[in-house]
C-alpha cells in the first residue's frame, strides 16, 4: 500500500524558511513514471498547486510561476522522500500543505495525498 | 494563472443529479483533456474522483461522471447520496507545466 508520510514544524516565523518532508512508502520518488507534488489550501485562496519534481534519468521540478524564486522542491533518493522549502514566508503562507503523488506525471492529476500539515506563520 | 470558476454550492435531494461547472480559458481547460475532480470531507485530503476530463479511478462509484465542452468542464453525480456531501475541487493543465484548481463547490444534500 502506497504511502505518503509528511513531516516538518507547524509554525514558522515571518521571514523564515517553511521546510516540510514527504516519505514515500510504497513507491519511489525515482519512479519513471510518477511525479512527486506540494500543494497547499487556505480559505483565503482555496487549493494551490505549489510545485513537484520527478526524476527520469536526472531529477527535473515544474514551480507555480507566483512561487518562482522563493520555492525549491528537491528528491532524496537515498532516503525516498522529497522535500519542500518556502523561502521568506509571510502570514499569506499559513495554509494546510499537503504532498501528493502523480501517477503519470504528464496526466497532472493526484491519486495519492498525504495528511496534510497545517503551518502557520506567525511570529 | 487565475482560478478556475465554480459555483459556490450546489444542492440536491437524495436520489437526484446535480451538475458542476468548472470554467476556465483556451490556455487551460479549452486546450487540455488534462481536467480533473476531487471531493474533500471537513479535515480530511482531497479524494481523486474523475481525471482526464472523464476516467475513474477503480473504487470511485460510477454515480460520478465527468465530460467537458470548450472551456468548461463538468462534473455529474447522479442518485445523490447522503455521502456525497462534501467540497468538490476541479484542476487543470495551464500552459507552461503549471496546474490551476478551481474554487470549490459545497455540495449539499437537502
């Protein structure tokens, strides 16, 4: 059963750097096939696709272009994970991230979602 | 990329067909077979219910239909259940390898 485990702190302080893991069980974040992606929902903008990486024979990752410059989402193969970092965060960031999969990764769509981790920024 | 446009909420009685829209533009739903729909419960995931504008997952009942015409794409659940009520989000391929989500529709079961 494939599984996706998320970890990482639930508050962060404006300014600082918002860093989450998603263990993968059950499948491989060097899957050929799949992609590995955030996404994060707040009532003020609803669901929000932040970005994902999938590694064929090196690793590539796609970014919301909103994101671009303060996200960086990165494999770790040895540990089977991936991870998010969020960079200068403000209040605007506080949302419920989640990490999910994409089966293929050129269908864009997510059958796999993790619990979710509810971060808010606040100093 | 701006949002996806669905209504608000949408609202049924037991045993009945409620439709969803979701409207986009040319650069994403009109140009891409790449739409999907998920429903979410209070505090729990989204739940994948319809990809590839109209495929279903195994294990998602087939009450759940989806189709789509030019730029808007829908989402039909027949013989509405209690069950059934929750939020529904549609997604969409937008150009240059983004994902734009609509959003939300509540649906109610009266």
């Amino acid at each position: 059963q494939v599984q996706l485990q998320q970890s990482g702190p639930g508050l962060v302080k404006p300014s600082q750097t918002l860093s989450l893991t998603c263990a993968i069980s059950g499948d491989s974040v060097s899957s050929n096939s799949a992609a590995w992606n955030w996404i994060r929902q707040s009532p003020s903008r609803g669901l929000e696709w932040l970005g994902r990486t999938y590694c064929r024979s090196k690793c590539y990752h796609d970014y919301a272009v909103s994101l671009r410059g303060r996200i960086t989402i990165t494999p770790d193969t040895s540990k089977n994970q991936f991870s998010l970092l969020l960079n200068s965060v403000t209040p605007e960031d506080t949302a419920v991230y989640y990490c999910a999969r994409d089966p293929l990764a050129y269908y864009w769509y997510f059958d796999l979602w993790g619990r979710g981790t509810l971060v808010t920024v606040s100093s | 990329q701006s949002a996806l446009t669905q209504p608000a909420s949408v609202s049924g009685s037991p045993g009945q067909s409620i439709t969803i829209s979701c409207t986009g533009t040319s650069s994403d739903v009109g140009s891409y077979n790449l739409v999907s729909w998920y429903q979410q419960h209070p505090g729990k995931a989204p739940k994948l219910m319809i990809y590839e504008v109209s495929e279903r997952p195994s294990g998602v009942s087939n009450r759940f239909s989806g189709s789509k015409s030019g730029n808007t794409a829908s989402l039909t659940i027949s013989g509405l259940q209690a069950e059934d009520e929750a939020d529904y989000y549609c997604s969409s391929y937008a150009n240059s390898d983004t994902l734009v989500f609509g959003g939300g529709t509540k649906v109610t079961v009266l």
